[in-house]
C-alpha cells in the first residue's frame, strides 16, 4: 500500500496564541501546518497554484480580510481544498458570512471537538 501523502494545513488567523495551540495540535497529528497572521500574505500564498494545501481554516474575524474574496481565490486556485471557518463568533453567524464553507469551528468549542470538525471535513 502507498503510504499516504501527508496533508497540508493553512492557519489564517491574526491571533498568535490560536496560531500556536492549532499549530501544535494538527501537528501532533502529522500534519503540515503553515500559519499567516496577515490576509496580504496568506494571498500571495494562495495565488500560487504550484503551493499545494488540503484545508484553510480561515479567521473571519481578522482586521482587512475580505473573506468572501479569499475564498473565492481558493475556489478559483485550489478547488480541491476545504476551508473551515474558524471565529469566536457562534456557528449561525458564521454561516452568514460565508454560508458556502466547508465547516464551522467556534473558538471555544475546544481541542477535540475543534480535531473532531477538521478530521471530518478532511475525510
């Protein structure tokens, strides 16, 4: 059997300590974890079609990020991946904002729940 191919997770959240705790979770999982704290760079990133990525989880709540144009840039760039909002804001607000996302975690869901909702939008 082929060993699987290790999947790739982009953090975009301007909250250092989100950064870190997300970072250190998926990571203990086996995945790759790449983190921007600003939109501008997280852009430039996704603009790359060579820059491969299975998941964004995606701060709605970020100064100067235009959600709906990032993910529509993943759409246009990556259709393959998954994007998870992530926000202190409740899941029916979330859904608001960007109704066509993969998922929805809330911040204060918690460690397991927050892998629970990821590994299943990545299955």
């Amino acid at each position: 059997k082929e060993p699987k191919e290790q999947k790739i997770i982009i953090i975009i959240d301007d909250d250092p300590k989100a950064r870190v705790i997300y970072k250190r979770i998926l990571g203990s999982k086996g995945y790759e974890v790449k983190c921007f704290d600003d939109s501008k760079a997280a852009v430039q990133f996704i603009k790359k079609k060579n820059n491969r990525f299975d998941l964004v989880l995606l701060d709605i709540s970020m100064y100067n990020l235009e959600v709906t144009t990032i993910y529509e840039l993943i759409r246009e760039k990556h259709r393959e991946a998954k994007v998870v909002i992530v926000s202190n804001y409740d899941k029916r607000y979330q859904e608001k904002v960007l109704p066509q996302a993969d998922g929805y975690v809330d911040k204060c869901d918690g460690n397991a729940l927050f892998m629970y909702k990821v590994e299943k939008v990545l299955s």
